[in-house]
C-alpha cells in the first residue's frame, strides 16, 4: 500500500500516459546543445536493529528480505546513478543508549555502480546482522551529509528501510528531516515501512511528507524490491517540484495555474476549483492524485472536471477505489480549436475575425472519501494537480474526437473483416463436406 502526502510522481506518470497512451504531440524534444543533467545521488538506509530478525515476511526475516532486495536493485541501478548505503543499528548491541544512538555506518559510499562496484555492494550487505537500537534521527543526518556537495542542480534521494519507531528521542527524526528540507539541496526522502502499525506508520510518513517523498507499507519481499527498485529508477528521471496553491470554493476565486505540478490539501468530500488559460490551438491535459493518509471508509472515487466559467462542462475524468490502494488518479485533456467563432456562446471574446482569444477553463476536483468517527479530519487529504499546456493536433476539432469516436472506422473494418471471413469459412466448409461425401 502506498500513501502520498506528495504525490508529484504519481500524478506526472498519469499525465505522461495520457500524452503517450492517445499518441499526441507533446512539448518539443530539448535542444542537443543542452547541458547534461548531472547525475542524480540516491542512498539507501537500512534499518539492522535487532527487530530485524522477525520472521514475518513472506515465511522470513525482515532482514532476509531487504537483503533480497538490496541484491536485485544493486542489478538494477542505472548506470547514470550514484548509489551508497548505510545502515543503522548494524554494529552496537549493547544497552548504552548514548552509544547505541551514534551506531550509524556508511556501508558502501556514494558513487556510480561498475560490476565490480555492484559485487563489493552486495557483498558488504550480505555481511550484516540484526543488532541494535533505531537512530533515524542521526542517520538521517549523516546520510543528507553523505549526499551534499556542490552543485546545486543534483537530485538527491534517501531511501529509508525501517521496521520501527526511532529509539534516539529526542531528537525527533521528523523535524530532522524538515530541517533537511529547509537547508534546501533538493533532498526528498522516502520511507518503507515493515511493520503496519500506527505509529511507525506516523513516524514514516511524516518524514517523508516535509521532504515532499512517499511512505509505503511493505508486507511482502518482491514489494520491497519493487519499491526500492522504482525509487531508484525516479531519481535517474526526476520530476517538477511540487508547488503549493489553495484551491477556491468556486471557479472565480480560483488560483490561476500554469504549465507545472502543484499540490493541495482537500477535505473529505470537498470540491475545489482551480483555474487555466488555454489559448488557441493549445492542448489542456491535467491529471489529479489524492491520497489517503489516514484510515477511510472503503469505496471511494475522485473527479476531475473541465468546464467554461459559465458552468458548462467540456470534459471529465473520474476514476473509483475500494480500499486497495491508499492512492487514487485520474485525468482529462481538452484541445481547443485555433478558431471556433464562439461556437458555445460562453464568448470567448473572440474578434469579428472568427479568431478566439485565450479561454479560461476551469477545474474542479471533487472526493468521495469518508472515514469512521475516529479519525481526524484536518488536514485534508493531500491533493496533487498536474497541468500541462501542449501545442494541440490538427485534427483536435472537439473533445470527443479523443474518445471512441476516432475507432468507428477501425470497428467498422473489423465488422466487413469478420463478415467476410466468414462466409470464406462457410464456403471451404461446404466444399470440403461436399469432396468427403463424394469419396
């Protein structure tokens, strides 16, 4: 189960299926002459504190399977990546809490993975043990520092593995990590829990919720492999920086968006509105995430809604949960014509010309989540609006012309195909009933 305080990931991908998925023209390509992006910096950071040895995972340890793991991603780390490791609670099982709270190692430092690099990697996890305590805190801070240096530019991502609170208070781990955010070298973490318990839970996702990462709940091995392996993966292509907005009651206070991914916070079963100029011959595509980062009521769905300021509605997306996932996405698209003589009559204050000026189209994004009693209700559940502005294609007349409305002339080929087929079929069977009868 993943839940996203900061879903900007999520909310990309969907947008980026849309632009792919119903094969449109996207951005230009970046020119050849553009710097290369310099190579992103990932950590990974286990926990090997004596809870470890449980055997709860898929028949084995909680060691065992990070281990797994940690051998399949090392395979899989691209190559462009700078990988370390470090561990926390690996080396001191005594009962000296100052001592127990300094035992943080770093067990293969941060650099580009060459065979030989991957094999001493995964030789040095293989090594390790369930130990001792759960200094997140102070890892935390060794790891940011094992990643800084002095391009700005860089991406750089911890991955933190733990099975249980930190046992170092009161250096409380998340506001070591909001101060990791505040110092501002483009660090996101994000957090892998072993165990499905509240507070370990909290703890996680509150530390990655102030660096704008993701916390996920692991119960079995290849969901370990298959988190950290994307994780990974994400750093080798990152994303926009979320930015934050506030979303209006109604379309005429709306906040005006551009091109880009922001992030909001949406009461249960609210709707908030939110507001883009689209000019002509311009595509609107946009793609909503909401996450559930708390305990909710099962069965529950999400809406995006397209519409002119005059309360018509262009264009929709929704999309229904029943409690599989902790996140839930949709998305629309919305071309407009480069004239369309105010066709709708919403006038689009369009000259005598026929040429029609920018429109203001107008998003809703509605929730149907509930929860029990129990369960607080502020903040809202964590929103993430994606919005891009693309030069639109030339057959782009009206909306539906993305929808099934384009596949009329396929079914139909399919239709006189089948029909044709069968009478061939018909016709070879009655000829060779007819050569069998005469022999």
């Amino acid at each position: 189960m993943i839940t996203r305080h900061r879903l900007a990931a999520g909310a990309l991908t969907l947008l980026a299926a849309l632009t792919a998925g119903l094969g449109t023209a996207g951005p230009a390509a970046a020119d050849d002459d553009e710097p290369a992006r310099p190579s992103p910096k990932v950590e990974l950071v286990l926990d090997v504190s004596g809870s470890m040895r449980a055997r709860d995972i898929d028949g084995k340890s909680r060691m065992a399977a990070a281990k797994q793991a940690f051998n399949e991603v090392l395979d899989a780390t691209p190559d462009e990546v700078q990988l370390g490791i470090r561990t926390l609670g690996a080396n001191y099982h005594g009962d000296d809490r100052k001592t127990g709270c300094k035992d943080t190692e770093l067990l293969y430092p941060v650099a580009e993975l060459d065979q030989a690099g991957r094999t001493d990697a995964k030789t040095a996890v293989a090594t390790l043990a369930p130990t001792g305590w759960t200094p997140i805190g102070p890892t935390l801070l060794k790891a940011a520092d094992d990643l800084k240096d002095d391009n700005e530019e860089r991406s750089r991502r911890i991955v933190l593995i733990s099975d249980g609170e930190d046992t170092c208070q009161p250096l409380d781990p998340c506001e070591v990590a909001r101060k990791i955010a505040a110092e501002g070298i483009h660090l996101t973490i994000d957090t892998l829990g072993l165990v499905p318990d509240a507070k370990t839970r909290d703890q996680l996702s509150c530390i990655a919720e102030a660096t704008g990462g993701t916390y996920t709940s692991v119960r079995h091995t290849d969901e370990l492999s298959g988190r950290v392996k994307q994780l990974v993966d994400r750093a080798a292509d990152p994303v926009a920086t979320p930015v934050a907005t506030e979303g209006a009651a109604q379309c005429s206070d709306a906040p005006q968006l551009k091109s880009g991914v922001y992030t909001d916070r949406e009461k249960f079963g609210e709707h908030r509105w939110y507001r883009v100029d689209v000019e002509p011959g311009q595509e609107l595509r946009a793609a909503v995430s909401v996450g559930a980062d708390r305990a909710v009521n099962r069965d529950y769905g999400v809406l995006l809604r397209a519409s002119t300021e005059h309360g018509r509605e262009i264009v929709r997306g929704s999309e229904a949960g029943d409690g599989r996932t902790d996140v839930i996405s949709t998305g629309l698209r919305y071309p407009k014509p480069e004239a369309d003589g105010d066709i709708d009559g919403d006038n689009d204050e369009g000259g005598e010309s026929g040429e029609s000026a920018a429109e203001t189209v107008c998003l809703q994004v509605s929730n149907s989540f509930s929860a029990p009693a129990s369960v607080k209700t502020t903040p809202g559940l964590p929103v993430e609006l994606a919005v891009d502005l693309v030069d639109a294609p030339d057959e782009a007349s009206d909306v539906a012309s993305f929808g099934l409305g384009n596949g009329w002339w396929l079914l139909g080929t399919l239709i006189v195909v089948g029909f044709l087929a069968g009478l061939v079929w018909g016709w070879v069977s009655r000829w060779r009933f007819a050569v069998w009868r005469t022999n």
